[in-house]
C-alpha cells in the first residue's frame, strides 16, 4: 500500500522502508484435528507399507521427523532419540530432537503396537536399522509421502475433496482451489478423478495435524496437562492445547 502511495506521489517516501516485520504467530487455523471417527475411515486407506506410520504417528504423536528416525528398539515404548531431516530431496539423520524435552520414552497403545509387528514382517529394516523406508529400502522423505500416500489416502477417504460416479464412464470430482471457490470436473474413471482432487485441491489434514490430534483426545481424555506436555516432548505446559480450546 505504501508503495502505491508512492507512485501516485501520495507520499515522498515509503515510512517502512527498511523495517523488518516480527515473525508470524502461529494460530489455531493453523492446526486441525481429525476426530477418532474420521481417523478410523483414514487408516484403511493408507497402504499396508505405510500404514504403521500412520498409526503411530495418530498413537503416540510423534512428529514426522521422530517417525522416520525411529530404528528398531522395543515393542512396549518408542525411545525418541533421533530424528529424520529432509533438505532439498534428502534425508539426514540427527542424533537428538531439537530440545531436551524431545529426547523421550513415550507408550504405545496396543493398535500401534499390532501395527509394528505387522509392519515388520512385511518390510525389510532399513540399512541403519530404520523402521521406515520407501519402497526402494531407502529414507523416507515427507514431500514424496505427502504427494503420493497421504494425499491419496485423504480422497479415498472422503475427507479432502469429493468423487461421485455421475454416469456409466463418468465420475465428478470438486475440490477447493487456493481462493477458496468450488472447482469441480468430470473424468473417465475414478482413478483419474481422485488422482486430480489429490494435486489439485486446496488445505486438506496434514501428516503432522495427527500430532495435535493426539494431543487434543489426551486433554479430551481428562490427561493432565504436565503429562500430555511430557508425551508431546515439550519444554512448557502452554505449548499444549488446553481444554477449553477443543
């Protein structure tokens, strides 16, 4: 605005130039939650490589780094210890997370721990002993996840986007665009039509809204909020949702 001001000699000169604006705030649009329902309509739709992941992640609230960290350990908790980190296409390895708080022991509810016994039949250990790899025994990075199975999975379970079978060979798709306005297409198949609302619609559940997911059914359970604050590996109780906010 103070440039336009400026060229339409409004102003000499721009009051703001060369100041630099506070970092934004984080809010509560921010962050989603899934409820237990719709995370139960979610999960078969992840495929069986990836679906412990997911579990886990919904289980324990892990971030998506400590996920792809994790290495073989113990069945009964998850030792925190490491996390992955994705820079321009690859992934390192650290060997904290970023705080103290971080480094944690935290239990698995027994969906989860079935899920990894699972998983660990049917997917080799990775080279570092990785609980997680791709399909190529490699690291697991968070853009090609998110593009290829988690995105995916939302369409099939009806919670991003919408594909309705209109006529023998016709199937409508709608979705939302960056603006917010409804978008909506027909394709051949159903295949075409999902893969279209997956690249193309707007917003969506993310991997890591099942982190503040999982903190939001603690606080919903009645956990105190020191305990959920441990779990979550933060440094301060305010970090975690709080009751009334749910």
């Amino acid at each position: 605005m103070l440039a336009l001001a400026i060229r339409d000699r409004v102003i000499a000169e721009n009051p703001a130039e060369g100041v630099r604006l506070p970092k934004r705030r984080r809010t509560d649009a921010d962050e989603q939650a899934i409820t237990r329902e719709a995370f139960a309509t979610l999960l078969p739709e992840i495929p069986e490589r990836y679906l412990a992941l997911v579990a886990l992640a919904d289980g324990t609230g892990l971030r998506s780094g400590e996920c792809v960290g994790l290495t073989w350990d113990t069945m009964a908790t998850v030792r925190v210890s490491r996390v992955g980190v994705e820079v321009a296409g690859t992934v390192t390895f650290k060997p904290y997370p970023k705080s103290r708080a971080g480094r944690r022991t935290v239990p698995l509810p027994p969906f989860v721990v079935q899920a990894l016994r699972r998983h660990k039949e049917i997917v080799p250990v990775g080279p570092s002993g990785e609980v997680f790899t791709n399909e190529a025994g490699g690291s697991m990075r968070r853009t090609v996840f998110r593009a290829w199975i988690w995105r995916p999975a939302l369409v099939r379970a009806g919670l991003l986007g919408k594909v309705v079978q209109t006529g023998p060979r016709t199937w409508l798709a709608t979705w939302r665009d960056r603006a917010g306005n409804e978008v909506t297409g027909e394709f051949p198949n159903r295949r075409v039509a999902r893969a279209r609302v997956s690249r193309q619609a707007q917003g969506g559940l993310r991997f890591h809204d099942l982190r503040h997911s999982y903190a939001t059914w603690l606080v919903s359970d009645g956990v105190p909020l020191n305990d959920v604050a441990r779990v979550m590996g933060h440094e301060q109780i305010s970090t975690s949702p709080r009751s009334e906010g749910i």
